[in-house]
C-alpha cells in the first residue's frame, strides 16, 4: 500500500508542477475536469479525517486510491495528447 500512496504523490506532484508552468489557455482547459477531480479529493479528506480518529479503513482506502492513480494517470494521458495537437499546429 505504500508503494500505491508513494505512486499516487508523484503523480499529484507532476500534476501540479504541470499546472505551474502551463500558460492560461491550457489552464483553462484543465480546469474543466474541476468538477470530476472534486469527488476524489473529497474521499482523501474522509480518510485523512477517518485515520485522525482512529476509524480508518483499509480496504475501503485502497479502493480509492486505485480510482485516484488511474484517474491521474488518465489525466497525463490527456495531457499528453493535448501536447502533441498544440505542437501538431504550430
């Protein structure tokens, strides 16, 4: 499970870094998958808030997390061929 939070960290990491250095139009963009990125950020929350209390749930966790790498890695994907258009037209 460590090695799947370390996983998930660098990507949110790249993610952000993506972010920083993106000019405005791409920013724009990516701000449109605001509203499907909320629902994950939320159940981190619950869990940061469950293991603060002592009611963690693993499994129920690692679920999550699984949703939340592949979405990321979804993400970079997407990233990645929004990349290749914006060069494709230049």
């Amino acid at each position: 499970m460590r090695g799947r939070i370390c996983h998930m960290s660098t990507l949110a990491k790249r993610f952000a870094a993506g972010l920083r250095r993106c000019d405005v139009a791409s920013f724009l963009n990516i701000g449109r998958i605001y509203a499907e990125m909320t629902p994950l950020e939320k159940r981190f929350d619950m869990h940061i808030d469950l293991l603060r209390r002592d009611e963690f749930r693993e499994m129920e966790f690692v679920s999550d997390l699984h949703k939340c790498v592949a979405f990321y890695l979804y993400l970079k994907c997407v990233a990645n061929w929004l990349a290749k258009q914006d060069c494709g037209a230049v």
